[in-house]
C-alpha cells in the first residue's frame, strides 16, 4: 500500500530570514549599510548643603558621549547647558550656583556606517614589538579590572600554539570567550565590573567582565587591545530598553590600527552600526563623569547616572554581503531514529578576512548533536566547510514518510535550503558512521590537493539481488598540474594503485563481496601524502523472490452431485516482489489458470469444481507456480492435496470412465 507523504509543520521559514534573538524590524539595523541615530545621554546632581553657604562653582566633567571616528560622524550637537568642549571631555560649569539639582543634555546626530575594516592579508604572531607604537604599549600592560594571571595565560597560551596569524589569534580568543563564558544579569556582575581573573574563575558575566576577560588574554600574547564604551542596540527580552550603555573591545592590528570585536554579540573584527562609540581606555571601569567644586565648608555634590535614550532617524538601504552559503544534506533518504549530516560550504567573496556566525534552523522531530551554531573564520577568497549532525526522532509514525527541510543561515540573510527524509525501513546511519564521514572530510579540506582530483563512483545497477555481486564502476581524474604517482585506491581492504597524469582520467571498478539486504552504500578512497579523496557509490540489495502456499479449504469428500470450493492462501514471503506470475489449480484433468503481472501482496484463490470433475477414488488437486524476478530467472513450486470421491453410483461411474477416454 503505498503511504502517504506529510510536510512536518516547522518553523524553517521565519527562521531563514531571522537570527535568533532578533525581530524582523530590529534586523534592518544590523544589515543596513549606515544608520543614522540621535542618542541622547541624561544626568543630574544634587548640590547639598546649608543655606547661604557661598558655592564659588560647580564642574562636571563628561567623557561619555558620541566621538568621531572613521565609520561615525558626528553631524549635529546639542548640549544644555553650553560646555566647555575638549576632544575627549566636556566641561559643564556652573559659576556660583544655588542649592538643589542641576540637569545635563547631550544630544548628538551621528551617521554611522555598516562598513568593516578590511584587513587582507596575514598579521604575522606573535606581534614584533617594532611595530606597536610607544603609545600603545600600555593597552599591552594588565590594569586594574582588566587583570592577568597564570590561568588566562595558559589558556590564551593553548588557544594561540601553533598559529601564525593574529587574526586567527584573536578570533580564536573571540569565539572562545563567547562560547564558554556565560552571559549573567546577576547582581555582582551588574553593580561594579569584575575582575578578569574573577571572571576566569566563576565563567560569567556582563558584557564588560567578557571584554576585559577577551582583553586580558589577548594583552598575555602581547596583544594591544583597549576597552570601549558606548551605546548599543538589542532586543533581548531581558532588558526593558532596547538602547543602553555598553562595552566591546578594538584590538591593535599593525598596519590596520584598531579594529573592533564584540565577544557579547559575536562580531569579531566588525561591529554592526547600532554602536556608537562614546570612551575608550585601557581599562575597564573607568570614570566616566568626574565632579569639582569650590566652596564653603558643608557642601556636598551627589551625582546620579547617565541615562541614555536612542532614535532612530535614518535607516539606509541593505548592505550587500560578500559571501555565499551552499548547504547539502551526506544523505537524502534515512530510518527513523538515524544520525544524518548538513554539510554548509562558506564562500568568501571578498580580498579581506570576514568572521561569521552561522545557524542551521531548528526543526520538529529532528535534534542536534552539538548545538546549530557554527562560528567560522575566513581569510580572503577562502571557502570552508560546517558540519552539523542531527538526529531523526524514532517514534516517528510508520505509515508516514517525512521531509525535513533545513536552512543555513546568517545574521546578513544569507541562507540555504536543503532537505531529507525520513522513511520507515530506509537504511539506519549510526553515529560512529557519520563521524567517520565527517572525518573523511575534514582530511579533504586540510589536504588542499584533493580538490584538483575528482573522484566518482557509482554502481553499474541500483538493484541486485542476493545472489549476485554488485560492481563499483569509477572515474578519477586529475585537474591540477602535479603528477599523481602510486596513488592508494581502496574499497575497504581491496586497494590497487594507480598513476594519474596531469589531467589524465581513468576508470576502475570493484567488485562487492561482502554486502547486506537492503540499502547498501560502499566508501571509495584515493589517497597519498598530498591528497585524500573519497567517494561513495548506493545500491539496494532484495531477496530472492518467494511464494509460499499458505492455509487451504477443501472437502476432503465429495460426492458426484456435490459442488465445491477449493481456496489457498498464496503469502509473499519476500521484500522483493514475484514477477510474471502463473498458476495452474488441476482437478484431475481440468486445469483453472491465473496470470498476475507481479505479485506486490498477499492473495487468496477461490476455485469452484464440481463432483463429476473427479475421478473414482482418490484424487490430487494440483497446485502449480511459476515466477520470476526482475533479471528473468525463472522459479517454481508444486503442490498436492487429497480428496475422494465417495459412494459413486454405477452410472456415474460409467460416465467417469467415459470422460477418461476423451
């Protein structure tokens, strides 16, 4: 019977065009190519003392607010009251003032573009202390939060062994900071910055403890890096306003100057245009409203927070990104309860190094092993591949068969569909199985020769049956420009070598001894000190066809005036179907035939006969089978069953005797 096919109801459509954590609206800030924004930052304090005191003047000091910097522009101001303007403070003075309360109003238009720094080519590490300028040796020294001790430096230390890059270096830091410190809205963390030796120790906290931590280890390798603060945008539900204070890091990249990374939300080596910059500083903590005053004995400045409140003027047109997805599934049609892998191809299309997030959409009846984020780094024009392992549910319902589509997808709307199913009975994947796949793989990528040899393999049909042995016809190719000696080829322990040209092709086949009923897929290598390639060839292996003669209703005695039924049961004992079939029911001389094209089910024959179609005595009804299979082999089965003819008469007996001589 054929089943029925269902579409499982998921939510892969609004997970294609929406990160998490982010709402259809809010993500055209984060792909804009600039917003313009006018945040305004708020404060007041309170002049306390005796009446008629004399109070000479009041200072504050402001240093958070919007600054100039190559991706913001500051196009209006407005300050009330009027300030004394430094480049990194402004000086609100108030000369002989009264008692009470004393508000202060920064308002800024700022144009901030969506434009990331474009560091195209290697930084060599560890960083040559030539090349970091005198003035920025203290964002290499540990401060006050922003603290070293043994445990960041191993750590940092383990992260950074062996590589080259500092880009790499400090992505590595990045991603690790994110993935292992916990975002934490606890008290302590919230009242005043931890220290980062504190956050080492206890895995969490704000965004400030996660930058001075990424700060920290990246200081231990000899990293400038320094603390920025500032204003930015989320819509976590966590926060009742959407624009607050926060904190991110630039890190020094000789011949690129400061670069930022924002280990709280994942942007390494860019930020998104909702931050606008206001202090930067070597540590953390730092103050960032000072009060003086000149007065009489008995007066007191007590000073409030800053307030921050952001509108958005201007939304610019979608940033165009410089990137492709391409996401495939390892195998299309699976058991329930079996392992499967998404397989995404990342595409730099830009001449600069881009670190990406990448998610693969959650879907019903279908889990991951480790999570759907994937974070990836690109260098210029690189192309790497993700790998996510799922699991299908397996109580799944057997009358069903099942698509689960999936996408992958980043923060930009980039995104790739693919899709599987699910079907009862289909070939079960283990996971030891996919990690061997996945595996092969990764050896692939590392091997950089392996994408100039092309592997294919396929068998010469997609069905056998159990007494056949199936044959793996493949075809290698070489599309580079070294010569392929003593090449390893193997199917399992069956291995040849093989010599292969500069842009030579040539075929090989294997043959299959060991295989198993059902779905059956063969892994074919090619290998040598440069390259590792493999490929892989499906084909479905049946049973023999078979009819076997099941129950069986009859008269064991009739008489001459009787009519009768002979019935049978014919039971398909096979996955594979008979085909062609022929069946002979005989009653001493007189067959009754059925022919069948194939025999998909179980069938049951119903045969009337009569009396006078027997003989004297005992008789055989003969039942006789004839089918094949889908190569033509031809096979039978024959049976017998009793019955007597009872107290004939002598007439009827004589027209018995007459009917054997015709």
């Amino acid at each position: 019977m054929m089943k029925k096919i269902q579409l499982l109801p998921i939510l892969v459509f609004l997970l294609v065009f929406m990160p998490p954590a982010y709402a259809d609206d809010d993500f055209w800030f984060y792909k804009s190519s600039y917003l313009m924004l006018q945040p305004t930052i708020t404060t007041y304090f309170h002049i306390e003392g005796k009446p008629n005191v004399r109070i000479e003047y009041v200072i504050a000091n402001i240093s958070f607010f919007p600054k100039q910097t190559n991706t913001q522009g500051i196009l209006e101001s407005y300050y009330e009251p009027v300030p004394k303007i430094d480049k990194d403070v402004l000086s609100f003075i108030w000369n002989g003032p009264s008692l009470g309360k004393k508000e202060i109003t920064i308002t800024n238009l700022v144009r901030i573009q969506n434009t990331p720094p474009k560091v195209n080519r290697k930084v060599g590490f560890p960083l040559k202390e030539e090349d970091i300028p005198g003035e920025y040796e203290v964002f290499t020294e540990p401060s006050e939060i922003i603290d070293v001790n043994s445990r960041i430096i191993g750590i940092a230390s383990e992260l950074a062994s062996g590589e080259d890059d500092a880009f790499v270096v400090v992505d590595k830091i990045a991603d690790w900071v994110n993935t292992n410190i916990l975002y934490n809205l606890s008290t302590i963390t919230v009242e005043a910055s931890q220290k980062s030796s504190w956050v080492i120790e206890h895995r969490e906290g704000v965004c400030d403890e996660l930058t001075s931590l990424f700060i920290s280890m990246l200081r231990s390798l000899g990293i400038p890096a320094r603390f920025v603060s500032g204003i930015s945008y989320t819509n976590l539900d966590i926060f009742k306003n959407k624009w607050g204070a926060h904190g991110w890091a630039e890190v020094y990249f000789p011949g690129y100057g400061w670069i930022p990374f924002d280990v709280t939300y994942g942007e390494y080596g860019w930020v998104d245009p909702t931050h606008i910059v206001s202090k930067t500083a070597d540590d953390a903590g730092k103050f960032t409203s000072q009060y003086i005053w000149k007065a009489e004995n008995g007066i007191s400045v007590k000073a409030n927070g800053l307030d921050t409140d952001v509108k958005v003027v201007e939304i610019g047109p979608q940033k165009i990104p410089f990137f492709t997805i391409s996401a495939y599934v390892l195998e299309e049609e699976v058991d329930f309860g079996s392992y499967n892998l998404v397989i995404g191809k990342i595409k730099n299309l830009a001449d600069y190094y881009q670190s990406l997030d990448v998610y693969l959409s959650q879907t019903t009846r279908l889990s991951f092993i480790d999570g759907s984020k994937r974070h990836v780094l690109l260098k210029p024009n690189e192309e790497k591949s993700l790998y996510w392992i799922m699991r299908v549910d397996d109580d799944l319902d057997k009358d069903y068969m099942y698509t689960f589509p999936v996408s992958a997808y980043t923060i930009e709307n980039v995104t790739s569909v693919v899709s599987f199913m699910a079907v009862d009975d289909a070939r079960h994947y283990s996971l030891d199985y996919i990690n061997s796949s996945l595996m092969q793989s990764r050896v692939e990528e590392k091997l950089v020769y392996s994408r100039n040899v092309k592997l294919e393999c396929e068998s010469e049909k997609k069905e056998y049956y159990e007494y056949e042995k199936p044959l793996i016809m493949c075809v290698m190719k070489n599309t580079g420009n070294v010569f392929l000696k003593n090449m390893r080829i193997c199917m399992k322990d069956e291995c040849m070598e093989k010599n292969l040209g500069i842009t030579e092709e040539k075929e090989f086949n294997f043959t299959v001894h060991d295989k198993e009923m059902g779905e059956n897929e063969v892994k074919i290598t090619a290998s040598d000190e440069d390259v590792s390639k493999s490929a892989y060839a499906d084909f479905n292996v049946l049973d023999k066809p078979e009819i076997v003669l099941g129950d069986v209703e009859y008269p064991f005695n009739a008489t001459y005036e009787g009519d009768y039924a002979f019935k049978i049961d014919l039971k398909k004992a096979s996955k594979s179907e008979p085909l062609d079939v022929d069946i002979s029911v005989k009653f001493h001389r007189t067959p009754v035939n059925f022919h069948f094209g194939n025999m998909s089910n179980n069938k049951r024959l119903d045969v009337s006969f009569e009396g006078s179609d027997l003989t004297v005595g005992r008789n055989n009804i003969t039942v006789s089978i004839s089918y094949k299979d889908k190569n033509g082999k031809q096979y039978s089965l024959e049976s017998r069953y009793g019955l007597n003819l009872i107290e004939p008469k002598w007439w009827q007996k004589m027209m018995i005797f007459i009917r054997t001589l015709f």
